[in-house]
C-alpha cells in the first residue's frame, strides 16, 4: 500500500474534524492515477515507454498494487519491463474482440489480414533488430511455405500486409526508420528500413497459444472458468454483456450473491458501475472511454443498426426471418438516403448494409444472427427509439 509522506504522524484537528481513511484506502490522488492505468490497461494491454512516456511512468510507478489488484482479482498477469508494460488477460477470451485497424477510421481486421499478422510474427520473433522491408517480405514468405500458406503479389495482399505492419507499428512493436511501409500497397518494389522489437514480439501471444493447436483448444484453455470468480469478474470486464444464460445456475447465483463486491472491485479500479436485471449483467462506463467499440454509434451503419432495433422490437416477433430484416434495411435505406446527408453510399446496397448491422449488433451482444434467423438479444430493448426526420437530417 502507498501511503502520503508523513501520514503516521496525528494531526488533532484532522482527527477531531475529519473522518479517518480506512488503512487499506489509498489517498484520492494515488486512487485516481490506479483507475486511470488499470483503465489504459484493460483498452491497451500492451504500453510502450516512447509512445506513451506519462502512462508508462503512472503503470511502473504502482506496478505492484495492479499486478496484485490484476491476478488476484482477474486472473490476469501484469508484466513490466525497462519500456513496455505487458497485461496478460488470460482468464476467458472474449466472443468478438477483432483486432482492429490502426487508421483514423479504424475497422475490424478481415481475415487475410490476421494470416499476415500472424505470418509477419513469425518472421520477426527471432530477429534481426533491423530488417529491410524486402528482406522481412521474404521471410514472411518462408514463414507461409511453412506453414502451406499461399501468399501472391497482388494489391490485395499487399494491402493486407501493410495493414499488418501497420498495426504492428501502432503497438510499438516495429518503427520505420527509413521511409515508411504504406508505400509496398500500391508499389510491390517499395523498400523500408524497419527496427524490430523481438522481446515485445515474444510478448504479444498469450501462453496459451504455445500448447493449442486448434482454435478449440486455444479457447478450452484459455477459459479459467474453474476459478469462478475471477473467471465471472473476467466476462463481466470483457463482454459488453453477461447473460443468464453465459452462467451455470450456482455461478449465476454466486454472482448475485457477492454483487455489492463486484460493484465495489469494478468502481474502484475501473469506474464502472454495475447494471444488474433479471436477464443479465452489464458493466456501465458514465465517461464512455473504456471500449473500443461503441454502441450507439455514428454514421450509417451505427444509425442503420438503431432503426432496425426499433423495427424489430416493434414487430413483437423474436426471432424473425433474416429476410426480414433485409427487407427493413431496405425500407430504411430508401427513406433515409434521400432525406437526410448521414446515410452515405454504403446504403446504396441494402444487403451489405444489412451485413454490417447485423455484425455490429452480434459485437455488442444485442443479437445472435444465424444463416436464416436474427434474435435479439435482451439488452437490446434498452435501444429501441422513436425516429422523426425535420429538415433533411435524423432525428
């Protein structure tokens, strides 16, 4: 515990004045620098020193009390070297959390894109510290005969490995030194002179991935569910909803019974507050930073996936057929396209519109989409709206 600097010592009109701090209670300044690092954390598990110099001192700094704070209550496990702080979150994995773009609209990764993550990992893990990008492409392409991947020299593979690199450069894993990767995307004998970072390479995977060989294997292994509570606590922080149904009934009722715990453990390192309902739990940020996803959303898609809620809902069908709900994107995007500048070109095609809804809402856990049928989910009543439409905007 870190206490102020002459804290022992009594102070009669404090003590007479004021009510005294609980021992374990860290003074609110130190209070507020945990929840902001134990925050940074759980958006950004990995921190390097000279891309964010403040949060990397604030992590080092009370490294001991989040790593206790971390394993004790989570099941994670913080590690801190000279420059990088690593969180291991290692209790569940969560059921959608794509790795998303580093770009100033950023988006999931598409699956050729994890296939070069993935195979730009393993040309790097061993060195060297400097690489040209040439000679790291032919790696890479060792690394695909390996693994009997077939890799071309097209601009959609191009594209996808710079945006590999490029989130690899976002973490703090690789700087461009000389020129800069985005050029190989349209230019397949662009060069780039790249320094590497092996150790925080070797620091990316979860140790799971060493023994799973099988994306079922990574997931049986990485669920802890064996220790409950930090395994519950874990959902609770990762998912933007437990249901009854995620939960045996023993673990659905030991999670009620210590609610008021909960709700104490998620405030104090989080800020987060705890809404409780017959149907499930949610985990409810009043300053909105601690996502990487947000619900509602802007633009079309956001504003498509409100209207649909409100369509469905208002059905008082559930499940309904997924032609149905192409059938009211459809409807939404002929209204909404002409009437008001927020609908853009993706409304243009109503079914890759209704594509894009539909993953939206299965991130958030408002709905379970399967090839014929969309169900929501009850979180998503909290959403349904009314919509009116004045002067050419949505309202």
């Amino acid at each position: 515990m870190t206490t102020e600097p002459g804290s022992s010592r009594a102070d009669p009109e404090a003590s007479t004045h004021s009510p005294a701090r609980p021992a374990s209670e860290p003074p609110p300044e130190i209070a507020l620098d945990l929840r902001a690092a134990a925050r940074h954390l759980v958006l950004h598990p990995m921190v390097a020193a000279e891309q964010e110099p403040e949060m990397f001192r604030l992590i080092r700094r009370h490294e001991a009390q989040l790593d206790r704070w971390f394993t004790q209550r989570f099941g994670y496990r913080l590690q801190v070297s000279a420059d990088t702080a690593r969180l291991f979150k290692s209790s569940t994995i969560a059921s959608r959390r794509p790795l998303r773009t580093e770009a100033a609209r950023d988006r999931p990764f598409a699956q050729r894109e994890y296939t070069m993550l993935a195979l730009t990992l393993a040309a790097m893990a061993a060195g060297p510290e400097v690489i040209s990008l040439r000679d790291l492409i032919q790696e890479i392409r060792s690394a695909a005969a390996d693994a009997a991947v077939t890799l071309s020299e097209t601009p959609s593979d191009r594209r996808a490995l710079v945006t590999a690199l490029r989130w690899l450069i976002g973490w703090g894993m690789v700087a461009e030194v000389h020129a800069r990767v985005d050029s190989y995307a349209s230019d397949g004998s662009a060069d780039a002179v790249l320094r590497v970072r092996p150790d925080r390479v070797a620091m990316l995977p979860l140790p799971v991935l060493a023994r799973s060989e099988t994306p079922e294997q990574l997931r049986e292994r990485s669920d802890q569910r064996r220790a409950s509570r930090p395994w519950m606590r874990s959902m609770l922080l990762e998912e933007p909803v437990v249901y009854r149904s995620d939960l045996t009934d023993d673990e659905w009722s030991e999670l009620r019974r210590r609610l008021g715990d909960e709700r104490d453990i998620f405030d104090e390192m989080f800020g987060l507050s705890i809404e409780a309902r017959a149907e499930g739990l949610a985990a409810i940020d009043p300053e909105g930073g601690l996502t990487d996803s947000r619900f509602p959303a802007g633009g079309t898609v956001g504003q498509a996936a409100l209207l649909l809620i409100d369509r469905l809902v208002a059905a008082d069908r559930n499940p309904v057929e997924r032609s149905a709900a192409v059938a009211a994107v459809t409807e939404l995007a002929e209204v909404h396209r002409v009437r008001s500048r927020h609908w853009g070109q993706i409304a243009e095609n109503p079914k890759f519109l209704t594509d894009d809804v539909l993953e939206l809402l299965q991130d958030h856990r408002l709905a379970q989409v399967s090839d014929e049928w969309i169900e929501l989910l009850p979180a998503a009543w909290r959403y349904a709206v009314e919509v009116r439409i004045e002067q050419g905007s949505l309202l």
